[in-house]
C-alpha cells in the first residue's frame, strides 16, 4: 500500500464490523491492557493483522478499582459498536465535585456544565469491569489474544521484529510494547535500563459496597442521593470519594507523601491504623470511609516516577512503546488511560498510511505527532497535585479556580484518528528529512 501524503485515510471511515482492505502488516502486540487492546481494535479497523500476547492467565480478572477516560478517548469508545451502551450503566453519572477542606469546610462546587456537549461523553468506572467489555470487544473484532504469555526476548532487523515468547519464535513487522511500567521492551529501545525512583507519594485506594455507609450519618448523604463526587484537600495530601451505579458502590483514593525506595508499581493490602494516622486531623466523615473500608478492599499503591524517555521507538524502528510502557502518567493528571488509547488509535493511522514497505516511517511518525503532546499532559499530573496540596488553604474561599480541575479543550477536545490523518503527510517529511 503507498503512502497517502495527502492525508485522506483510505478506509477511514469504515466502521469496527465492516472489512477493511488488508494491509498485509503484521503487529505483534505485548500486553492486553487499555494500550494494547486500543491498538489491537484500531490496527484490526485499519487491516492490519493482529496478535496480542498477555502475561496474565485469566481474561476475566477484575482488577483495580476507579478509572477515568476523558472525552478524547470517549470518542474512540463511541466509534465502537455496541461499546458505548455497554459501558453507560457502569459509569459514575455526576454533575459537578464538591471540594472541602481537610476538616470538612466547603470550598467550591465544580460543575461540569455543558462539557460532554463541547467535548463528548467521558467514561469513568471500575477498570476490571471497563476492561472486560473491551477485552470482549477486541476478541468479538477477531483480535487474536494469547494468554499466560511470559516474553523473555526481543530482537528486530530492518525488515522484521520478533520476540520469544513461552519458548516460541514470534515474528512480525513491528511490535508495540504495551506491558506497562515494567516493560521488557523499554531496553530494547532505550539501549539501557531506566530505573524507577520514588515519586516522593504513595496512594490508599478501595472500590466497595456502600451500604454500611448508607447507614452511617458521617458519610451517608455521599451515596443515598445516586452518583456524587467529593475531594477533601489539606497539607500535602489529597482525598477523593466518588458513589457509582446510583450510590450502590463506592470508590475512594488518597495521595499522601511517602519517601520509602520501592519498586516500581508496588502495592500491598493496605493497614487502616496507618491511613488513619496519616489523616489525622482529618474530617470525620473521612475517617469513617476509612474505617469502614473492608480489610480485603484497602490496598496501599506506592507511586513511583519516570523520567520522559528521550524515544519511544526502537534503532531500526520495528518496536514501539506504547501506554504506560511509554509514559506512566501520575493519577492526578487523569488522563493517563485516555492517553495510552490515543497511542493506539495514532498507530494504527500511521501504520494505514504509511504501508507495509514503510513501517519504520510508520513508527517514527507516531512518536513525532504524540511525544509533545504527552510529555505536557503528564506534566499537569504535577500541576494538579500541587495545586490541591500547596494551596494557602485561608485564601480559598476568595480564591477557588486555583484548585478547580481543569478542563481544556486542546486535551478533551483532540480526536486522534482526525489528527493523525489530517498531519501525516507533513510528519512523514519531517521524520524523513
């Protein structure tokens, strides 16, 4: 297939359940997470062939509590058939975030007005549950996806990428790392290994029934009314409730400082005597969220930090990173799903384009039309963090936009598939000059 310069897609507008022309690529893809599953989807609209390899043994585990996808990904949701009313009843349903202080004063009330109308629909829910609907997805696309898969070995040439994977010689024409933080492509790519370092925060979060909270007058009117969202904000930590499925569940989170030298993506059952020395001070009604917690359901998550990696794409550019592989977003930024699917929607696009004569191009041109726009969501993360725990916290009720979550339209409001279509001929000149 011959580059298309001009940037029409050829088959642009072919929907998930309609036959795309072949392309005759090959895309293995490492890790069935929101990046690889995204990219398997994309790649099998855009006629590429498919293979995703997941360490993971079982399809149906349901792993993590809340997940946020803005409206640049709820667009890529919606282009799915079926996806949407799939995910609608899961999905918290609120019209604005209650802020409070640390002792429970009312701040400000955010309300998102007319967003989903500027922007379009976003989804937030639990991440096993969003996951299973697109694992589904994909396998009901005919992505082929294998499981318990160990990969132990990458090596690419100019022609061609493979990997070893359970003993077993897998080659393709690229391949996209999208296993995550601990990625074994990430050396492959970089020619080093990057070490993760503390992020200087650790996080308590827990997903669970909210009825023992009905009960309770500290804390009841956070779920018998339906969906509610309410982020508590004090000295160098921040705590963020939200009701689902019409208050019957209930997911919390807090960010707290934490220095200890961890691995990355370390987690373990959380200790409620700890959380609540932590938040001590705190509103009563915060405690008892905690308190009441289940011991099964407490899970304490150590963030730990990456520097932006100078390329996500391989020597002879046959592998690529995608996702959290790429660029672990802090949870603050909310966009670090949303990001790892515009990274698969952008790849399929480029790989569309560019044929198979020209996958490197392919690669190199993703990097160029995603790495800045990346590198400067990750740094709101930062931004948002700071700004709810450095805040002159006396000041606030004179001064609330400081701490209002910002909802720019230049985020929201990108399509990926449009842009990578609409600046491909330009990318594919500048990376081949």
């Amino acid at each position: 297939m011959a580059p298309y310069m001009d940037g029409e897609p050829p088959n642009g507008d072919a929907t998930p359940d309609s036959k795309p022309t072949p392309s005759g690529i090959q895309v293995i893809i490492v890790g069935a997470g929101f990046a690889g599953l995204t990219a398997a989807i994309e790649c099998t609209r855009k006629g590429h062939s498919c293979i995703v390899l997941e360490s993971y043994k079982n399809a149906n585990v349901q792993l993590g509590d809340i997940i946020s996808f803005g409206s640049n990904s709820g667009r890529i949701f919606n282009r799915w058939t079926g996806v949407p009313e799939k995910l609608l009843p899961i999905c918290h349903v609120s019209e604005c975030i209650k802020f409070k202080t640390w002792l429970g004063e009312d701040i400000y009330t955010q309300y998102w007005g007319s967003e989903e109308d500027n922007f379009g629909k976003r989804y937030n829910g639990h991440r096993g549950e969003i996951h299973k609907i697109i694992f589904d997805y994909a396998v009901e696309q005919g992505v082929e996806i294998r499981l318990g898969q160990q990969v132990t070995e990458y090596f690419e040439n100019d022609t061609e990428a493979g990997l070893i994977s359970n003993g077993e010689r897998i080659l393709g024409d690229v391949i996209l790392g999208a296993d995550g933080v601990r990625s074994k492509a990430r050396m492959l790519v970089l020619g080093y290994d990057d070490k993760p370092k503390s992020s200087g925060y650790a996080i308590y979060r827990a997903w669970m029934d909210s009825s023992e909270l009905a009960k309770n007058d500290l804390t009841k009117d956070l779920v018998i009314h339906g969906d509610t969202h309410t982020g508590w904000l004090g000295p160098d930590i921040h705590f963020l409730a939200a009701s689902i499925k019409d208050g019957k569940e209930f997911s919390w989170v807090f960010t707290h400082k934490d220095e200890r030298d961890v691995d990355e993506g370390w987690s373990e059952p959380g200790d409620h005597e700890d959380a609540c020395r932590i938040l001590e001070g705190w509103a009563p009604a915060v405690h008892a969220i905690v308190r009441m917690t289940p011991p099964d359901k407490l899970v304490d998550w150590k963030l730990v930090y990456r520097d932006p990696l100078p390329t996500w794409v391989s020597p002879s550019a046959r592998i690529a990173l995608i996702g959290d592989a790429a660029h672990p977003f802090l949870p603050t930024s909310i966009q670090g799903a949303s990001q790892a699917m515009e990274d698969g929607v952008c790849l399929a696009v480029c790989l569309q384009q560019a044929g198979k004569a020209n996958v490197a191009d392919a690669l190199r041109a993703y990097e160029k039309m995603r790495y800045e726009r990346v590198r400067l969501i990750q740094k709101t993360g930062e931004t948002t963090r700071d700004a709810w725990h450095k805040a002159d916290f006396a000041k606030l009720k004179e001064n609330p936009e400081v701490i209002m979550l910002k909802r720019e339209e230049w985020i929201l409001g990108h399509d990926a598939e449009a842009h990578a279509y609409e600046v491909w001929g330009e990318t594919l000149k500048a990376v081949r000059s």
